[in-house]
C-alpha cells in the first residue's frame, strides 16, 4: 500500500518520462516535466512553510496544466491544497479563506493582484518565477517521506445550507482507493487519452487527474468554451484522439440534444463515456448510444464527501426513454447502506436514504467539527466498535437486479396533497418527452403547487396528457415554466438556486 499517490508521479516520470502529461489550449508537459515542475513548487512551500507539514495552500490560477502541477507541488511538500475559482465571488472567496487560515497562495503575477482584494495575509509563490533546480528533490524528498495515508491531500468546498461553505477533507487513501479501483475497472492503460470537462475546484476532476497519473496516460484539459459548441467539441475530441470521457450529463445533453453525431463520426475514436454530478436523462443516453453503439457506458453515483464516487452502473441492457437509469453497485471496498426513516436497511422497494461506509470517507469537513459530526455518524446496524458513515442526503431503492435507483435529494422529497413525493421521479418522468432535453421541478410553499422548469414550450395540459400513465394524478405539476436556457452553475448542473428566484 503506497502512504501517497506522489509514487503514481514518480513511477511514471521514469518509466515514461517524455510521454505527454498534460495538453491544454496553451500548449504541454511531458512527464519528467510535470514532476520536476511540482518539485519546484514543493521547495518553494517547504521553504515558506520553514519545514511544518500538513497545512492548506490554495491554489489560485485559470484552469490549465498549471493548477495541476501546483497540486503536486504542494502534495510533495506534505501540505494539502485547496483550489479557488478565479470567478468566484469575493465574500464566498473570503468565507473559504475565514475556514481555511491558509498562510500560503500559489498564483501568476496576473492574478496576484485580484487575490490582494481578499482578506489573505500571506506569503504568494508565483507560478511563473519558480524555476527547477537540481536541488530540488533533495531538499522536499525528508517530507515526502513523512506523510502517511491518513494525511490530507486536498480540500474542495462545497455549498453550506448556513451561507458559510463547507471544506471537504481528503486523505491520500481515499483516492489511492478510489483510484485503483477506477484504473482496473475500466482498463486503464498508458495508451488512453483522457478530455477533461470538470473544473479542478470539483470533484469529478479526482478521476482525470489521478487515473492519467498512475498509469501514464494523458490529460487533455478541452476549453470550457467547446462545451457550448457541440460539433467543434466533437470535433476537438477527434483530432487529439481522445477516448476516454467523464463528464456531467449536462454537459453530454448539450451534444446529443443538437445531434451533434450527424456531423462528426467518433465511432473510431470514443471508448469509454462515464459520468457523474446528477441524473442521466434515458432519452439523452440513448442517442449516444444509437450513434455509438461500442463505447462502454458508465454511471457514476456519489457525493464529494465519499471522494467523487461510491456506486456505478455499466450500462448493459436497453431502457425505454421514461425508465431511471440505475446507479447500480458499490464499488470494491464500499458498502452502500439504505436506511429507512428507523434506521432499519430497507426491504423490497422500500425507499430509504443512501449512507456509505469504507475507505472512501472524507475525514469530515475541515474547521467545521458541528457539521461533521451531523453528517458522518455512528453506523446505527454497528453497537459493538467505532464506525463512521457517510448520510448523503440521497434516497434511494433496490431494483429487481438489487441495483439502486436514485430517487432523489432528501431536501426534494415534498408533503404535497397528503402525499410523500420525490420530485426526481417527476423530473425523469418528463425527460422521457420527445421535446424536453432538460427540466427541473421545484416546490412552491407559498402556493402549494409543483412548479416545472422546461427547457421546451410546452403547457401543464400537454404535459399532464403525457406523463398520466407515468405518475399519479397528485404528481402533475401545477404550473410550468418555459426556460429557453436552462440556468447551469459553475459544475454544469442545473442551478436550483436561480430557478427558485423565478419561482
């Protein structure tokens, strides 16, 4: 058992040291490179940091090859990172800063001078001034040495329910675990070139990043602005061979919807297409799947907390347009409790909400003890020794092939005439319509009533006609809203947020 993911690099620099590493818009790095570039950085932290390990650094840099070396750079010197959107807001910015005390920022001069708006008191390295030196190993190898597996390797915030964002806390373990299982799972070898979507600050980037690290294949980081673009993003993928995919289905609902396909052939190029972060709509999937029938197709289920992911489904069988895609099995070393509202697991089709214990496991959330010790609690089925799980928040149930089907978030489950209903059954439900790509159902207190978001103009009779056979009567949103753009957040999802301003 490796104490970090830091032998991935090393391993890989000297069996395939001048193999492309990493390839953005601006150019590459082969893999001698990118180690010794994060060796520089690393020195440079041990130099600040006067020898003390296991403190943030936060990264501050437009999405690219650099922010990638700056995490290993950071990794090798015994500290954890921490990245920040260039685009963020200055308060969530400052509310991340309040959690993290970090005493140190990786930047560009460019960026240097936005950063000094924040309430950041610290020492900067600046990317472009730190150069390799041959002393660099030497001096950064005795605290590479030091770290164990336990020790964090990166924090990544997500949305706090009180305003102040939550640090998600990850030890090298969780992703050595994670990872391992990715790369045997889905064969991956030096040969595979991987198109990066996710931005570094989410978690389904950890797949990308660290597959491509240990086995040595290369990390195509695609321009954000090709995601908008259907048929020159496929034809991106074409040109830089890439076969490998991990997206949000957002993102691959904006090529199946304008059938992108008709116009470029990846038939010879596209090998694996996973994905993660919400719900794959059956209809949008089934045009991939009609155009590329040989890929291997893969859903992806977990929160940030259990390190990106903890269930998957390879897709094996056909579905009709209105039926949920599963999100299938734990993965090895994961074991996915659904407890019901007794903390009792679930019988037959029993929904219940989806817990995770194993590996996987954040260490909690960083300067936050309250919210940790409400979210990771005692498994309740074990009285005899400590044992941590995760409560996702996610209900859940088994199919007949004792697959789980997501339902939806325990926040989307509403009180609605009487009834107990999940607004995700509704939401897959109208994803099976012909003219619907994207929709979202939200619940208006106020007025008692579900309230659709659709990105098609259609009317609450038309679509009352044709969901009826699908869902009760009581399930019928009571009013619809017409979105020519549906509101995407910085992930790629639909951005609830926005949606419930125009409720």
């Amino acid at each position: 058992m490796k104490n970090s993911v830091l032998p991935w690099l090393d391993e890989t620099a000297k069996r395939l040291p001048n193999k492309l590493a990493l390839q953005d818009i601006s150019g590459n790095i082969t893999y001698q490179e990118y180690r010794s570039k994060s060796l520089a950085i690393a020195y440079k932290i041990v130099e600040l940091n006067k020898g003390e390990m296991k403190k943030p650094v936060v990264v501050y840099l437009e999405k690219g090859k650099e922010v990638l070396v700056s995490f290993m750079g950071v990794a090798y010197s015994g500290c954890f990172y921490s990245p920040i959107d260039t685009e963020m807001p200055p308060s969530r910015v400052n509310k991340i800063l309040e959690v993290l005390k970090p005493e140190i920022v990786i930047t560009t001069n460019k960026l240097k001078t936005n950063f000094e708006k924040f309430n950041f008191y610290g020492s900067y390295i600046i990317y472009e001034e730190t150069i390799c030196s041959e002393e660099d190993e030497t001096a950064v190898k005795p605290y590479t040495e030091k770290i164990v597996d336990t020790d964090l390797l990166y924090v990544l915030f997500t949305s706090g329910s009180t305003g102040v964002p939550k640090g998600v806390s990850i030890c090298h373990r969780s992703v050595i675990d994670y990872i391992d299982w990715v790369t045997e799972t889905f064969n991956i070898t030096q040969k595979d070139t991987f198109g990066n979507q996710a931005p570094f600050y989410f978690d389904n980037s950890i797949l990308d990043i660290y597959s491509c690290m240990k086995m040595g294949a290369t990390l195509n980081i695609i321009p954000k602005k090709l995601f908008f673009q259907p048929v020159p993003l496929l034809e991106y993928i074409k040109y830089n061979k890439i076969n490998t995919i991990f997206w949000v289905p957002s993102a691959l609902i904006v090529v199946s919807k304008l059938k992108a396909f008709r116009n470029v052939d990846l038939s010879d190029t596209l090998k694996r297409v996973l994905f993660c972060g919400e719900v794959m709509p059956n209809k949008q999937l089934n045009i991939w799947r009609k155009f590329l029938p040989n890929v291997t197709y893969a859903n992806l289920y977990g929160p940030t907390e259990i390190t990106d992911a903890c269930t998957y489904y390879i897709v094996d069988r056909e579905f009709s347009d209105d039926e949920p895609l599963p999100i299938g099995i734990p993965m090895s070393n994961t074991d996915i409790l659904v407890l019901n509202d007794e903390d009792k697991l679930v019988t037959d089709d029993e929904v219940g909400e989806l817990c995770v214990r194993g590996t996987s496991l954040a260490m909690g959330y960083y300067n936050n003890p309250e919210k940790t010790r409400s979210a990771f609690v005692q498994n309740p089925l074990n009285k005899a020794v400590p044992e941590i799980i995760y409560r996702t928040g996610d209900l859940g149930r088994y199919n007949e092939y004792r697959e789980i089907i997501y339902i939806s978030r325990k926040d989307f489950q509403i009180k609605h005439l009487g009834h107990r209903i999940e607004l995700g059954e509704i939401e897959t439900a109208i994803s099976s319509l012909e003219e619907v790509t994207l929709n979202c159902c939200l619940y208006d207190e106020k007025n008692q009533r579900i309230v659709l978001f659709v990105d098609a103009q259609v009317d609450r009779d038309y679509i009352k006609e044709r969901i009826e056979k699908l869902v009760p009567e009581y399930m019928i949103p009571g009013k619809v809203i017409y979105l020519e753009n549906m509101p995407i957040n910085a992930n790629g999802k639909i951005d609830r947020i926005k949606l419930k301003e125009l409720m």
